[in-house]
C-alpha cells in the first residue's frame, strides 16, 4: 500500500519487520478528545481533552490489551501479523516503536465517521477492552480499516 501516511511510516517500518512480514497500511491516531479540545481551545481545551483521554484510558481497564496501548498521538502501522505503534515529531515523522500487538490479540478494527474535524477509530482486542482514538479526517482512515480487514482474514 502507498500513499498517504503510509508511505513515511514504510521506511520505519522496515527496519523492526520480522521475516516473511509484509507493510501494509498506516494511519495517524490522536487520543480521544484531542479534536474537541483543540476547538475548544487554551486551559479549558486542554482540560477537556485531558479528561476525554482520561475515561477512555479508564475504559480500556487496568491490565487488559488496550490499556497497554501507548498514550500520546501516534503513528500506527499495519502488517501481516502486527500493529505497530510508534511515536513521531511534530512534523510528523516517525520516532520510535512504543508498542506492538500481534494480529491474534486485535478482533477488530472499525471506523466511526464523525461530522466534526476528526473520525473515531476503535481497536478490539479479544480480551474484550478496546482503545478510541481519533484520526484527522485527511486520514486515509477507511483504507487502514479495509486492510486490517484483509490481512486479518488471510491470518
């Protein structure tokens, strides 16, 4: 898959690939919250996107798969056989691998399309928790679900 996020995150991907492990798809994710708090703006936007992030984070449950998932905005690329989740600069160039979730632990990954500036995007690990994050709408967001899709058919 090119284009988009995914062409920069494929050369960072490249290097932590295991053998016969293929790239597929990449997205960048944002904590739950982030979008409304940015509109909201200064103290009180920082506030509310603090708190949105904090019950979702609560949601995830303590010592389940999704609380496991890192915090911050990250950079989520898709394999054969893993997300990956690495962190990037402000610019938005990839940093380093913060987590990795082999395919067997993820059931779902599903799009919630939004009106506002950003869509809802959900993990579902089979231990039953699931992590929300949100995706810019410029987000190739349908294709990194689609792809997620496939490759955990053919898994």
């Amino acid at each position: 898959m090119v284009g988009g996020y995914a062409d920069k995150l494929q050369q960072k991907v490249g290097g932590v690939l295991g053998p016969g492990e293929a790239f597929a798809a990449a997205v960048r994710t944002m904590p739950r919250g982030t979008t409304m708090g940015t509109a909201v703006g200064g103290l009180i936007g920082e506030a509310v996107a603090g708190r949105q992030a904090s019950k979702a984070q609560a949601a995830a449950g303590e010592g389940s798969l999704a609380a496991s998932w890192p915090t911050g905005n990250a950079a989520v690329g898709l394999t054969g056989q893993r997300i990956l989740v690495f962190n990037y600069t402000a610019m938005g160039k990839p940093k380093d691998l913060v987590g990795e979730f082999p395919l067997d632990q993820v059931q779902a990954v599903e799009l919630e399309k939004k009106k506002m500036t950003a869509n809802a995007l959900h993990v579902q690990f089979v231990d039953g928790s699931a992590v929300q994050l949100e995706c810019a709408k410029m987000e190739k967001t349908a294709d990194f679900v689609e792809a997620f899709r496939r490759v955990k058919a053919e898994a």
